[in-house]
C-alpha cells in the first residue's frame, strides 16, 4: 500500500513541475506585457483589468501594440478577437477532460489558451488531464497576472521599451507561434501571403487593419492544400490501378 501511494505521489509529479516551470515562464513575458502596456500609454487598472479579464498573451500583445502605433481601442479590438478565435478549436479537447456542469465549464472557458489545453492533452489519465488544466490554469493566471503588474509598475523606472528591447517580445511571440506551421507547404504559403498582404496594407491603412486583412491569405492556403491533397489522392489510385 505504502509503495502504491509513493507510485502515485510520483506519477503527479512531472505535470505538477511542469505548470510551476511554465507559470515562471510566463510570469516573465507578463512583466514584458506590463513595460510594453505602460510604454503604450495604458494605466495600471487597464493593465490590470485586461491581463485578468482577456488572459490571452497575444491577442493582449496585439491590442497593445495597435494602441502603440496610434491605433483607437476599436482598432485594437479586432486584431486581439482574431489571434483569441484559435482558443475555441480547443474546446473539444477540454471538454472531454471537464465534468458536465455547466457552471464549470462557463468558468473553464476563460481559462482555455494554448498552455492549458497542451497539459490536459498531454495526460493519459482523465484525472490527470483534469488536475493539470486546473493547476494549469490557476498558476499560469496568477503568474500572468503578478508579472503584468509588476511589469507595469517597473515601467516608469524602465523608461521606453526600446531600451531594454522588449519592443522586440511583441514580434518574436508571433514568429514563435508561427514557426510549427512552417512544416506544411499550406502553412508556408500562408504565412507568405499574410505577411505580403500587410505589408502591401501598412502604408495604406490605419494601425491593426493590416492584420485584419491578412486572413485573406486562409482561402489562397486552403487552396493549395486542397490541391495537394487531391494530386496525392490520384496519384495513390494510378499506382492501385493496373
């Protein structure tokens, strides 16, 4: 019995050092979030009320840096509604790990971002799955959270973002979460065709339109992967046929 509770103690372990690792690491890029949101102008309650209320990085990011480029509040609101759309595909992954209340999974869905559904997804018991979105949840929260505030209250001793390069965070989080596409020619063409059509939109256009207008590149991907699949379909039937 005593060797059971031990293998279960230490089966708990890894996800449970993995939420506190990634919490850390997420507490980082809210102080970065916090500096950024006070260079663009924003107060600590807005700072505070969008790091609790949104609890999305980039679509915080996006509103953030739309704002710093001049851009109004509505213009902000969509580039940060787009990157949060992604959030909803996970639904099904979270549900399965979630009991049927529906009060609980009214209060889940704030909490449904990328981290805590990888850790839910990541475990083989439901159990498992159900107590690392939670700790998933809680920690990644409050760490996020404490390092907006700190972040925003550092930053009139930081002065501009510029300075210490955390003008950079905002762009490399995007480059970060579009490296996995990358694999698949559908996704290179994507990301080739978004970044032609807001590039060729900047100078034409107020500040977050250009981010908007580069979902206009889903269609040309899911084109070309339609295509592929389609060559590869025939090509498996010529080679069955005699």
């Amino acid at each position: 019995m005593g060797n059971m509770r031990r293998r279960n103690q230490g089966d708990a372990r890894p996800y449970r050092r993995a939420c506190l690792i990634m919490g850390a690491a997420v507490g980082v890029t809210g102080v970065t979030f916090g500096v950024f949101a006070d260079a663009a102008g924003l107060d600590l309650p807005r700072i505070v009320a969008m790091s609790a209320l949104m609890f999305t990085g980039a679509s915080q990011f996006a509103a953030v840096g739309v704002i710093s480029d001049g851009g109004t509040g509505t213009a902000a609101i969509g580039p940060a509604l787009l990157l949060a759309a992604r959030n909803t595909l996970y639904g099904p992954v979270v549900r399965r790990v979630l009991p049927d209340s529906t009060l609980v999974r009214l209060g889940a869905a704030h909490f449904v971002v990328d981290e805590t559904t990888a850790m839910a997804a990541a475990q083989a018991e439901r159990r498992d799955a159900t107590g690392a979105f939670w700790l998933t949840a809680a920690t990644l929260w409050l760490c996020w959270n404490l390092g907006s505030i700190a972040g925003a209250m550092l930053g009139p001793v930081m002065g501009t973002a510029e300075v210490w390069g955390l003008d950079a965070a905002f762009p490399a989080i995007f480059v970060a979460m579009v490296a996995t596409h990358l694999r698949s020619a559908a996704g290179r063409i994507a990301a080739a065709a978004a970044a032609a059509i807001a590039l060729g939109a900047v100078p034409f256009s107020a500040p977050g339109i250009p981010i908007l207008l580069s979902v206009l590149a889903l269609p040309i991907a899911l084109y070309v992967g339609t295509r592929r699949e389609r060559s590869a379909g025939h090509g498996n039937g010529s080679e069955a046929s005699p």
